[in-house]
C-alpha cells in the first residue's frame, strides 16, 4: 500500500527563516504523489521508503525495520542543507498483501517513476527485500540496459527459499536476468554459509571481503568496482547498514561485529555515485527498536546526506 509523505517528521532546528545558507533539509523538503504527472524535465532527488519488514520475518530475523524509512527522514530533516538539490519525499509503501512478491512488484513500479522523475532516487528500508523491489523498479525504467548489482553487505544474501525474503533478493535477481551481474563489498566468513559461497563461485559474483577493507581501500579492489561500473550500463547500489560494525551500527536486522567502518562505506560510495551511470540507491536493515542513541539512523540519514549530489 502507498501512503503519501508524513509532514511531521520533517522538524528540526530554526536557525534562520530568510537566510538560506542557515537552513535545514526540513525546510526545503518537497511533498508529492509520485502517482501524479508533472510536465518537468528530470531533475533533483526521490526519496521513497519501503515500510516493510515481513521479508525479514520470513527470514528468521529480528523484525523492526519497518520503522526504519520514518526515522532516517526524521533524524535527516535536522541536517543542513549543503547542495542545492531539490529534494521530494514520496512517502513510503507499506506491505498488505498476501505475498511479500505483490509488494515488491508495487514498489518496483513506484522506483520505476522516481527513476524516470529524477537525477538521483533513495530508497530507504526495511528489509534487505528492498533490493529486490529496487531491481524490478530498474529493470521497468532500463528494459534493455544491462545491470550491474553493487552491495556493500556482510552477507550474500543469495539464499534460496520458495518466495521472497530480506536473504533472497540477489539470488532472485541472477536467476531470472541474464543481462545482471553481482558484486558484494564487505563479505564476512563467519555470516554466511560454505553454500553461499560455493553458489558465489557458481555463478561468477564478484566479493570483496571486509577484512580487506579495514583501513583503506586497496588499489586493486578500487579497480575491481570501477571495472564492475565500467562494464555495465546501468548501476543499482545498495548498501544493507548490517555491514558496518555493531559499535556504529547497532540498530539492525542481523547485527555482528568485525564490520566495516563508516569512512570506509563513505570512500567505496565515492567510487560508485558519482557516476551517471547509477539509477538508485537503496539503504536497507535500519532498525530503530534495537538502536541505541540513534545512532544507526543518524549513520543512515548522514549517508543519504553524503549521497545526494
């Protein structure tokens, strides 16, 4: 189900009415049916959230996400504004049909149009079935193009199960479109099965682990996901906030240690946005009832902050 924005999320600190170089993201928010037509060139940002965390259920883990889309746009709407982009929140879609599948599909027609709408388009999760949806969306918009997948995880999240969950999505993703391709950053040994990998080795996706990435991003993993983007027309980036270390990250799905560091997720997005080839991004797996000071949706909110170009 698609329900329009939540206006009173959008608060925050007043620190000038007329002085723009003062003002706060609430202030400049935008509010519209992404249902409605408008005759305008594409431009500025969408943001659209997936109010859903059944996928995590059927998944076996901690539920909660659901709440994740509200808290990142509220802990966003405080932070200054910095690039001129305008911004619109297109609300979010919630899950209220029988299969996991039928709200994937309605929000992937949803991304779709912000797509087709925007410059750049931010999803916020919910469950990692957002990547899915998000897949569908770009598919719709690229019938041709072919996609190249980037997720920064500790998991693979290629699990093969009868329908849809949050462990699913990439595994759906390179069954059914030969014209797709998989690479995941932050890969940890201990949170996925010898199965995974072995699928991993099958199919020819590409991972880096995240013991790789401790301190710096090497060389050879910078050519590695420039090559990726390279070879590929259109990017779909993903980022499940599991992979960064319980410490900074405590309010997710599947928490863990030994993750990565927030810096290091900002320098790998930098290899990856700025680029014109990619369509969405899509933040999954904040959690707020297992966050502690907020921290985990500030990381979030300050992420799609660092994004926006």
């Amino acid at each position: 189900m698609y329900k329009l924005a939540q206006r009173d999320l959008w608060t925050g600190r007043l620190d000038s009415e007329t002085d723009e170089s003062q003002f706060r993201h609430f202030q400049t928010i935008a509010f519209r049916n992404i249902e409605d037509n408008y005759d305008e060139a594409r431009h500025g940002v969408g943001v659209l959230g997936y109010e859903v965390d059944k996928g995590v259920e059927l998944n076996k883990g901690r539920t909660g996400a659901k709440e994740g889309p509200n808290a990142i746009k509220k802990t966003f709407a405080n932070l200054p504004v910095i690039r001129q982009s305008k911004i619109y929140d297109y609300g979010n879609v919630l899950h209220d049909h029988e299969r996991l599948e039928d709200t994937q599909i309605e929000f992937g027609h949803l991304v779709a149009k912000s797509i087709q709408k925007h410059n750049q388009t931010f999803l916020l999760g919910g469950g990692h079935d957002i990547a899915y949806a998000q897949y569908l969306g770009t598919r719709e918009a690229y019938p041709d193009a072919s996609i190249g997948v980037i997720n920064i995880d500790a998991h693979f999240d290629t699990r093969e199960a009868p329908g849809s969950t949050s462990g699913t999505s990439f595994r759906q993703i390179l069954e059914q479109d030969n014209q797709a391709d998989y690479l995941v950053l932050g890969i940890q040994q201990s949170g996925n099965t010898q199965s995974l990998f072995d699928y991993a080795e099958a199919r020819g996706i590409g991972y880096v682990y995240a013991d790789e990435l401790l301190h710096q991003i090497s060389p050879p993993i910078k050519d590695k996901v420039e090559r990726f983007v390279h070879d590929h027309d259109v990017i779909m980036f993903t980022i499940c906030m599991d992979a960064i270390d319980s410490a900074f990250a405590p309010g997710v799905s599947a928490n863990g240690v030994l993750g990565l560091t927030p810096h290091i997720v900002l320098e790998l997005a930098k290899r990856i946005i700025p680029n014109e080839k990619v369509a969405s991004i899509s933040i999954a797996e904040t959690n707020p009832k297992y966050d502690i000071d907020q921290r985990t949706a500030k990381l979030s909110a300050n992420f799609l902050h660092h994004f926006i170009l």
